[in-house]
C-alpha cells in the first residue's frame, strides 16, 4: 500500500406530509454523521426494486410539519427525498441528526440509521466572514462532512485558537477558505489546508451556520404519540447506507465493532483532524479478518484508494482492533 502523510423543487404533497405529528423524546441513534467511506464515484443507484421499503419520518430542525421518506440508498439520496418533501433544494441541507432538533454532533446521521430513528435535517441559516490571527500551529478543530460535498466543524477544542473566537460554531459549514471555495472538497483535505495553512499570518474563513429557530421551537414534543407507538421499524435494526450498491439492513453494530469503531474514529481525529465514523467502520470491518498489518494495509488500499494513510496510523488502527477484539479497548 502506498502510504505516506497525505494524499490525497417540487410542491410538498400530502403524502408526503402528516399534519400536527410531532416527535418527542427519541432515543440514541445507530448512526453518526460521516460521508460514506467509499469512493462517490461508483456505481449508478441500485433500481428501486433492490432498495430496502422502509420509511422514515423527517421534519426541518427548525421547525415543520413531519414528513415520510422512503427509498433511498446514500446520503444524497437521502437528502433528496427530504428536499422533496418540504420543497427546498437538496444543497439547502448541512447535515441530519437523530432523535433531536439540536445540534448534536453525537447524533449525527452517518452512514447507519436506526429503524426506528427520526431525521431532522438542519439546513442554511446565517452566512458569516471570519478573520482568524493564526497564533498557534494548531487551530483546535475538528472537521466532518456530510456526505455531499459539505465540510463543517464537528468539534472545538476548549482554550484553542478557534474557541477564542466566539462567532464560530459547532455546525457552522466552511464554505471558504481565504477566498478559495472547498464545497466539494473531502474533510481530510479540507482539515489539512487548515493545517498547512502559514503561522503568525491571518487567514478569512466564510462560513454558513446552521438555521435556528426561536429557542428552538420548545413545543416541538406538544400532541407526540408515545415512543412504543411512534416505531417506524422492528428489533436492532439498522440501515447502512452505502455509495456503492444497494442499502441493506443489519443488525446493530456489536459490542466488539462499537468500541473498535470509536477508537479508529479517535485516531481519525488525532492523525487527520477529522471524524468519520463510517470511515472507521469500513476500517474495521477490512480488519476484521486480517491476520498481521501487512495483510491489513494492503486491505486497506484496495478498499479505500483514495487515501495514503500514515504508516503510524495503519499500525495504531490495526493495534486497536485487536485489542478490540481481546475487549482490551
């Protein structure tokens, strides 16, 4: 494996819509916020026959009545469908949580989505232009990005240069980077060019935050059904949403898979400024089998090309699903 430090609208219908259902509560979700690991440039949409008929209730985290969504197979897909329903363009859309209207980045939305989880989706709100003196070589953030082409901030390290400056947020998609815009760009590349960017210089960030509503829409659970009659699926269910091929729906991730995911997904962000969680579970399902770090890098090539991961970080992620599996993690 080649490795080395970088390489690279239509009218809402009323089936679609379900007057005065709200949502209340919710549970943790399955899934969490990431573009899917694999390469975009795959395979077309798999023919509706092969997609899973499952449907999904949906409202604008800002406040909408609820919609219902079915038949899609990735986050674009996804996010298309939304659109469809509430009549906005699909660039409109940031990203999605699960179970809750805030932005949690706990609850993003990845490539996993609970059977019985509720999407909110927090589209454009305010647009911003921020000058930041970079002081320091490390600028305390951590980048994601949504599965169609946005990078946003996930995470702000408390005392860094960015959580001095109050107007950047948790959320907030970056649009631009001293002019050049990054829309399209993936968030390890995005997390590098903040990186590399020079010391003891000032640099303009143009952002966009996520729409807020007036705090928060508190009677968003006002005339909910109880949770065991708002099931939109059965069991442990999750479905996975994949660029290439059909979704399928498996079974929750296990213990084993759950603390090896999180421990590569922490690595991700130690080694590249980035979370992905999907990304860390492609991770893990190639190393699942592979019997020594040669096997399991070269496993990694030809599953994830589009990366050159550090020599390092291959032997620390290979490291922590071993001891993953010894549930030494």
């Amino acid at each position: 494996m080649p490795l080395g430090p970088w390489k690279k609208k239509n009218k809402a219908t009323k089936e679609h819509l379900v007057e005065n259902e709200e949502v209340s509560g919710g549970h943790a979700g399955a899934g969490s916020f990431g573009k899917s690991a694999v390469n975009g440039a795959g395979l077309p949409p798999p023919p509706a026959s092969q997609r899973p008929k499952l449907v999904f209730h949906t409202q604008l985290a800002h406040g909408s009545p609820t919609g219902r969504i079915e038949g899609f197979s990735n986050v674009k897909e996804l996010y298309a469908k939304i659109a469809d329903v509430f009549d906005i363009s699909p660039p409109e859309i940031l990203f999605c949580t699960l179970n809750t209207h805030k932005i949690d980045m706990e609850k993003l939305l990845g490539g996993q989505i609970g059977l019985e989880d509720f999407i909110f989706a927090h589209i454009k709100g305010i647009r911003k232009e921020v000058e930041v003196y970079k002081s320091e070589d490390a600028l305390g953030l951590t980048i994601t990005d949504n599965g169609a082409g946005y990078a946003f901030i996930k995470r702000i390290k408390e005392g860094s240069i960015m959580d001095s400056v109050k107007v950047i947020n948790v959320g907030d998609h970056i649009e631009c980077i001293n002019g050049q815009n990054i829309v399209g760009i993936r968030h390890f590349e995005v997390a590098r060019m903040l990186k590399e960017l020079p010391r003891d210089q000032t640099f303009t960030l143009k952002l966009v935050e996520p729409m807020k509503a007036f705090e928060m829409l508190e009677p968003r659970s006002k005339g909910a059904k109880p949770a065991s009659d708002n099931k939109i699926g059965t069991g442990r269910g999750t479905l996975r949403l994949r660029a290439k091929g059909p979704a399928t729906v498996e079974e929750e991730p296990t213990e084993f898979e759950e603390k090896a995911i999180k421990k590569v997904d922490d690595l991700l962000e130690s080694y590249m400024g980035i979370r992905d969680s999907e990304l860390a579970a492609t991770m893990v399902e190639v190393g699942r089998d592979k019997k020594n770090p040669d096997e399991f890098a070269m496993a990694l090539d030809e599953t994830l090309g589009d990366f050159a991961f550090p020599d390092e970080f291959v032997f620390d992620v290979w490291g922590a699903i071993g001891d993953a599996k010894q549930g030494r993690v």
